[in-house]
C-alpha cells in the first residue's frame, strides 16, 4: 500500500451531533455540517502518572509509568458563516435560532472530521465545546476560533462519509457593516468588538468514571464577555464611563450581515448582549482619533438572557 502524504489544504472540516454521548452519528454518510476551516488536533497523549514503586534504580524501569486519563482536544478556526450557527448550537444547547443559553448542566457533544481528499478521514466523538471566540473589526470579516475538548480520536478513519464538498464559488462571509447599537443606543460608531464564551467544567474524577476517556460531560458555569472598540466623543464616553461608576446594565446589539451592504440579497445574525461593565479604558493620546474601548460581563437579570442570536435567511 503506497504511503499518503497529508497537506494543509486537502481537507475540509464535518461536524454534526453524536447519536449518543462520545457515540459517532449511526449513518456517517449524511447530515454533516461543512466548514472550510482550519482543524488541530491536540493532546492525544494519555497522561503520565508516576508510580511510586521503589525498584532500586538510578533511572527508572518502564513499568513505573502508566498512561492515565486521555484528554484531547480540537481547535477550529476561520470565518464565520451561515453554517457556523452549528457552533451557537453547541454553546447554548438550541437547535435551531432564536439562540439562548439553555439553564441545564448536562451539555450535547458531537463528532467532528477531518476529512481527506482521499477516502480517510480523523474522526473524533464526545466534542464539546469548551470556548468560542468571534470578533471583527470595520472593513474585515467576522473571524471566529474555538476549541472543543473531545473523547475518543480515530486516526485514518476508512469509514464512508458523505462526498466532500468542492467549493467552486467564494461564500458570503459575514463583515463587520451594519451600524450596531451599543449602550442601549448610546454608541453608534463601534469599530470592533469581541465575544468570547468559555465553558466550566467540574473536576476530572466527575467526568472519567470508570473510563479512559470521559464518559459524561457536565457544566458547572458559562462565562460570556464582550468587548468593543469605539470612535471617542465626549457624550458617548461619558454614557459608558457613567454606566461603569453606577454598576447599571445595558443592552448592546450588532447585526452581521454576509454581504455587501450594497447587494439586495443577504442573511443577517443579530447579537444582542446583556450585562454589567467591567473595564474601561481610556483613549490613546497618541492616536489620530481618540478611540474608547469597554469589556461587559454578560449575565442574567431574570428577565433579560445575557446573549440572544437570532439568525434570519433572506427572503
């Protein structure tokens, strides 16, 4: 059998739900999710635990180190689309949009692939994601980057996926061109910001029982931040200045839109955040514009949901 050679670029990334936790979907022929993205897989290693036999040895036998726990992980990254709302999925438990965190402790996990342009493939069960990061700045694409903590990797997987999809036409990406409303209104003139989404999970001894791989996946906490950059006038920084003294909360919105604002035809992701200001800082004097910047911590009120990502199709 002749040795293939694998390339950065001869891959595309599939992604869809497990039929059971760290269980791969029952037909891996259908219902994948595509993304072009970038995928790593890291930390496949078992971990090392060190006996403390005594075996009279300057440098230890072998048979005083046993592999433990496997701990592997997955990191994604590039630009966002229609078809990473499967990633807002995976953070708040919804199916399908308006996108809410769901208030539970048990969390779905899915099975991702690295699918060659050959037939094989890595096929990696028991996904969860472990933190979500998505940013952009005026002029420039919505990026993402997120990192999943994963069960069992299957390296060279010979099983039948569905045909790799060939992407012949460049797709809409979301930019950063809609005006957002910042600040309950306040901030008109945005030109950045940055959400980032990590997931706590509790102690190791809870989720490896009995088991090499994790067997079950819990959360004990979200943590959900957002940041913003913004052109600095005296009224809209005082607003936020005033909000961070007085411990008040706000609403901020930026609608995504994945083409030219000029063009007829296209699908908006609105993120409306809520939460509390955590950080301030002040303009750059050196700088040709003053530029304000902010970092929220989103949480819940009991009536306001700390994030809603609501994603509409043209029509």
């Amino acid at each position: 059998m002749a040795n293939k050679l694998r390339y950065g670029n001869d891959y595309n990334v599939l992604i869809q739900a497990d039929s059971a936790f760290n269980v791969d979907p029952v037909d891996l022929t259908t219902g994948w999710t595509a993304l072009a993205d970038k995928m790593e897989i890291n930390n496949e290693a078992p971990e090392q635990v060190a006996l403390s036999k005594k075996d009279q040895r300057i440098v230890r036998y072998n048979h005083t180190n046993l592999a433990g726990i496997k701990k592997p992980t997955i990191s994604l990254s590039g630009e966002w689309t229609k078809d990473h709302n499967i990633l807002l999925s995976a953070l708040t438990g919804d199916a399908d949009s308006a996108y809410t965190i769901t208030n539970q402790n048990t969390v779905n996990s899915y099975t991702i692939a690295q699918q060659f342009a050959t037939s094989e493939s890595n096929l990696v069960t028991g996904c969860v994601l472990e933190t979500l990061r998505i940013y952009g700045e005026a002029g420039q694409p919505i990026m993402y980057d997120a990192t999943f903590r994963c069960g069992t990797v299957d390296r060279e997987n010979t099983d039948q996926l569905q045909a790799a999809a060939v992407v012949t036409t460049k797709p809409y990406m979301f930019q950063f061109c809609d005006t957002p409303a910042l600040h309950d209104g306040y901030i008109t003139n945005a030109n950045s910001f940055e959400y980032n989404f990590t997931r706590i999970f509790p102690d190791d001894k809870f989720l490896f029982q009995n088991s090499q791989v994790w067997t079950a996946a819990y959360q004990c906490e979200i943590v959900c931040e957002f940041k913003a950059t913004y052109v600095y006038g005296n009224e809209n920084d005082a607003n936020v200045f005033g909000e961070l003294m007085s411990q008040t909360m706000s609403t901020d919105t930026i609608t995504l839109r994945d083409a030219a604002n000029e063009k007829e035809d296209y699908n908006t992701l609105a993120i409306v955040t809520y939460g509390q200001l955590i950080d301030y800082t002040l303009p750059d004097p050196e700088r040709c514009m003053f530029e304000g910047s902010f970092t929220k911590k989103l949480l819940y009120d009991g009536s306001h949901e700390p994030i809603t990502a609501t994603y509409t199709a043209d029509s």
